[in-house]
C-alpha cells in the first residue's frame, strides 16, 4: 500500500482578487509545476498551525487561517497525498521563493493556464467555476 502523505495549500488573496501561484523548483518532486504553497501537516498539528507555519518557512511572510476550502486525495505512483487547501490572508511581510523557483500573483480565470499539480488542480476547478 502507499504511504499517505498529509499535505495542506494555502490559497493567499490580494486586494487584487489574485491568488499566490508557486512553481515548483527542478530539484523537487514534480518540478516545474505550479501548486498552491504549503507542505506536509505534522503529528499533533491543526490545519490553521500547519499552514502558518509552513508559509513561515518556506515565504518568509506570515498568514492567517481563515477557512478550510477543499480536500482532495490524488494517488501519485509512489504516494497518496490528501492535499487540504486552505483560504488564507496575508498579515505581514511579502512572500519570497525560496524553496520554489517562482511566485506569480494571478487571476483566478487566468489560473488554468498553468501546469499545475495533479493533486492542485480539482482545487484550481473549483476556484475557476
């Protein structure tokens, strides 16, 4: 059997109605597809310390949980991730990649044109419908 991979994205919104778009850097899995930003839930955390934390690392920016938008389970050749997306607002500072070769502020109609993550792309849908 697979091993499960809990996995939580934030959906960031400027004053613009853009959502926060990341690439994946060529030395992570799936690379040079985008994804909501976000990474693994540990044991014992909640979605809201999860999240946070994670935008912390990997942006260098701090967000607030606002609410639980979609959960989605997408089976990868050698995972299952359950990726939980987030909506999130922005609090302090501006996101910066570090992990990820890039950052785009894009319209939500303009997100499909993208090549996104499998498992992001049932969220991708629903924000576009």
């Amino acid at each position: 059997m697979k091993k499960l991979v809990k996995v939580v994205g934030a959906i960031i919104e400027n004053e613009n109605n853009e959502i926060l778009c990341a690439l994946r850097s060529p030395r992570m899995s799936l690379p040079n597809m985008w994804e909501f930003p976000g990474g693994k839930v540990e044991k014992n955390e909640t979605l809201k310390q999860a999240i946070e934390r994670e935008i912390k690392e990997e942006l260098s920016c701090q967000v607030e949980y606002i609410s639980t938008f979609y959960d989605n389970t997408h089976e990868y050749d050698k995972i299952t991730v359950n990726l939980i997306t987030v909506k999130c607002k922005l609090v302090s500072g501006i996101p910066t990649a570090s992990e990820h070769s890039k950052l785009i502020w894009l319209n939500k109609e303009n997100l499909p044109s993208l090549n996104w993550a499998p498992a992001d792309i049932p969220t991708v849908n629903k924000l576009f419908t």
